[in-house]
C-alpha cells in the first residue's frame, strides 16, 4: 500500500512540476471498482490513461482534480486487466488470411487484449498484423507468436519447420530467432523422441522459451528435465501420472500401442503417488500447463451437441466453416466405445485440472482456437475455458489468473496488470467476476493502445 501511495504521489509531482493547468490526461476512468490480482477490490477508484499506459491511480474524494479529455463514468463497474487467450492459431493458408484478420476485431470485442499464437502457416501476416497493431493503425490483441511449429519431416499441420537431425534443430531455430518469435512451439506428428529432447536442450541453451506436445515416445520427466516450459494439453500430464508410464512408452516404441490406444490403460494406471511425485516436479521446474479443457468438452461432445444454430457461425467465411468437416466426421463415425471413451477422458481431464491446481502447478487458460477446430470460436472461446476451470474447482479469481497474469510470467513479458506505468490493456465489466465467472462476458469497454472499444453484442 505504501508503495502504491508514493507511487501516486510521485505520478502527480511530476505531473504537477509542469504545472497543474498543463496536464490533460487522454483517458480518465472514475469510480471504478479494481480488481486487484490478489482479488482484493479497490472501491470507487479512478484511473488515468496517457496514450496506451496507466498514468495515475487515484482513491475516492480524492483531492486532485486532474484533467481529461474523456471522462467514464464507472460506477458499479468493475476494471480488470484484459484477458489473454494463451493458446490461439492463425492458420488455413492464403484463402483463411482475411478470415483469419477478422478475428482480431472478435477477440477485443470478447476483451481479449493480447493472444499467444501457437503456431501456423501464416507467420508474416501475424507478424505484420502485430506490428500494426502496435502502431495502431489495425484494431487487435497484442500477438505473441510462436512462428511456425517444428515438427518431424511431412509434419501435419502446414508451415512447420522439419527437423530430423541436430544440423535442421539448429537451422530452425536459427529462423525462429531471425524472425524474432516469442517462443518455441513443438508438434509431435512425425518428430523422434530424440529429436524433440534434442529440440528441447538446444532451445534451453539460446535461452529460449519451449512449449509443446510430447511424443509418446518420451517420457515425461524427460521432457521436464531437457528443460520444456509449457505443455500443451493434458494427455501428456496424464501420461507422467500412470504407474506403468515406462511400460507404456516402450510398447509406444516399439509400434504396439499407438496415441488414442494408451489412455484407456493411462487412466486405468492413474497412480496417485506418483501424479503428486510428477506434480510436484512440474511445480519445482516452474512447468506451466494449459489444459485446453473447452475445445475437450467441445470434441468430446460432437456426436451429441448439435452446433448448426450457434450465433457465432454468422462471423465465419463457408471456407472456414468446412475445415471443421475433418473433426466432425471423425466424431460421428467413431465407435460406439471410442465416443464413450473420449466423454471419459475429458471428465477425467476436468479432475486432473482441480489436482495440478492444488499441487500449485501453474495453468494457462488457452482455447486452441482456430481454424480446424470445430466450433471453438475466437472471442468467447477463452471465456468458455475460464468457466470450464471454474467447473473443474477453481475458484473465479483462480481462474482469471491463469489468463492475463500467467499468461504474461510464462512470455516472461512485463508491464501488464493494473499499476502505474503498466500497459492500459483494460477491460470495463458491468457485473463482478469474482462473484460468477459468466460475467467476465459483461464486457461494456475494452481499451486497448489507447482506445476506448464500446462493445455491444447481440
Ligand atoms: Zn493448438
């Protein structure tokens, strides 16, 4: 408190050293309630915005009467820090680019004010995208990206960089840096398990930061020791958990059992003393995981939920729309025991969530939105993961944590949260979050570089 107090002051002799008259705030916010990261609620407060940052922090009945050129009225209202999506994908080649940059808009109109892109085939124009962004002449989220993913040779998802040996770990790399990424993405399609711990070292060598799937090849402490700082949904936590991890990864190896063949005995093996042993690691390591549990639901669920009515349908392009077909007909022509078996895992998932979180594994909610797959869409997606985490047994403060403040400790990126000089990423809610997650969707503003979005939906 005390910090924050000097902070103010030292905000406002500044201010007042150039003479009171002279200082007209861009943007002034009065009467807000804050919520602060620790879910304690700053009543009535106003804020001060110049340009894209926080420049002031005042309590009620303050005795400053400083000056603006837009005035919010606050009350009732609640301020957050926008909310992160860490796990988005800008894909689908050339015909998806101008599909693919409308969803920027979408996501400022979800209050979403920064993305983690994991990956695709369209790098430049993410990259372009961004950098306008910044400069404001384009309406988005802040991109972190990972560029393209790597992966083994005739990898599925296009635009990966192919790496089977540690001459093409290094060349990838070495674009991934030229090109001046956020992060190392790896896909497990085709990659060796030597290649990917391989991937892993190197990266942790160039002090870069990792992040991935996991070939059932591998282990996975392996992955935790060569040094992975992120993994990407929940089959590869669940596999650390099984007592018959070992026996299962050499049938992997030598071809008996594939992917979809090994959870029905990964979860038949779920062994409690060893998942806190392999929490526990995680935690130590600082390993962050995203666990993705809305797409779950969503795929889990294709057979049964019809999704033809879903409003949002309206904002998708019919060429976007028919890459869900894949994920679909998979799911409507799966066995009988397969869809049984998928509805149990993700239940199983939704229970693993609740355990990492109280072993105090650091989660990331991401929505793995995008084109491919079906029905999670740009925008509400992320609110959907966060109800799901509420689901699973976080508590709403819990869960907005693992978006914006997690989201900016795993990127390493700092400058965001409500503070002075911090980034004025923003959102405006009409309901309080903390006391039902399902108004983090009570968007009234989003402010973003600067500018003030009034977001109003059907
Ligand atoms: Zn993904």
């Amino acid at each position: 408190m005390k910090v924050f107090l000097i902070s103010i002051l030292i905000t406002l002799s500044i201010s007042c050293s150039k003479k009171e008259s002279e200082v007209v705030y861009d943007i002034e916010i009065g009467q807000i309630n804050i919520i602060k990261n620790d879910g304690t609620i700053l009543e009535e407060q106003t804020i001060y915005i110049n340009a894209d940052t926080i420049a002031a922090i005042l309590p009620p009945r303050n005795i400053f009467y400083l000056k603006s050129k837009r005035y919010i009225n606050g009350e009732n209202n609640y301020l957050l820090p926008g909310f992160w999506d860490n796990h988005v994908h800008f894909r689908g080649g050339e015909q998806l680019i101008t599909q693919n940059e409308k969803f920027l808009e979408q996501y400022i109109n979800y209050g979403i004010t920064t993305v983690r892109d994991a990956g695709g085939d369209l790098t430049p124009q993410v990259q372009q995208w961004n950098k306008q962004i910044q400069n404001g002449t384009r309406v988005g989220p802040t991109i972190y990206t990972s560029g393209p993913k790597l992966d083994g040779p005739n990898a599925r998802w296009e635009g990966s960089l192919p790496v089977d040996s540690q001459e093409s770990i290094n060349d990838a790399l070495d674009s991934l840096q030229s090109l001046h990424t956020d992060y190392v993405k790896i896909y497990d399609s085709t990659l060796s398990r030597k290649q990917y711990l391989d991937i892993i070292k190197t990266a942790e060598t160039r002090a870069m930061i990792t992040s991935g799937h996991m070939p059932f090849t591998v282990e996975l402490q392996e992955a935790i020791d060569a040094g992975l700082d992120n993994i990407e949904h929940l089959y590869y936590v669940l596999k650390g958990c099984s007592s018959q991890e070992k026996e299962i990864t050499q049938q992997i190896i030598e071809g008996t059992l594939g992917f979809w063949g090994s959870m029905e005995q990964l979860i038949a093996t779920y062994d409690e003393t060893t998942a806190q042993q392999t929490f526990a690691r995680l935690k130590a390591s600082n390993t962050f995981v995203t666990p993705t549990l809305h797409i779950g639901d969503v795929l889990s669920y294709l057979d049964e939920v019809d999704h033809s009515q879903d409003t949002y349908l309206s904002h998708l392009e019919d060429a976007f729309i028919k890459t869900y077909e894949g994920r679909n007909k998979r799911a409507i022509n799966a066995s009988a025991k397969a869809k049984k078996d998928r509805k149990e895992l993700q239940t199983f998932f939704i229970k693993l969530t609740k355990s990492l979180h109280d072993a105090g594994v650091q989660l990331l909610a991401g929505s793995d939105c995008g084109a491919y797959n079906s029905y999670t869409y740009p925008g509400p997606s992320l609110h959907k993961e966060l109800e799901q985490l509420v689901k699973a047994g976080l508590t709403p403060l819990q869960a907005l944590r693992t978006s914006g403040y997690n989201g900016s400790q795993f990127l390493q990126k700092e400058g965001y949260g409500i503070a002075i000089g911090n980034k004025a990423d923003l959102v405006i809610l009409e309901k309080n979050p903390l006391e039902n997650i399902r108004n983090t969707q009570s968007i009234r503003h989003t402010i973003k570089n600067g500018v003030v979005y009034t977001i109003s939906r059907d």
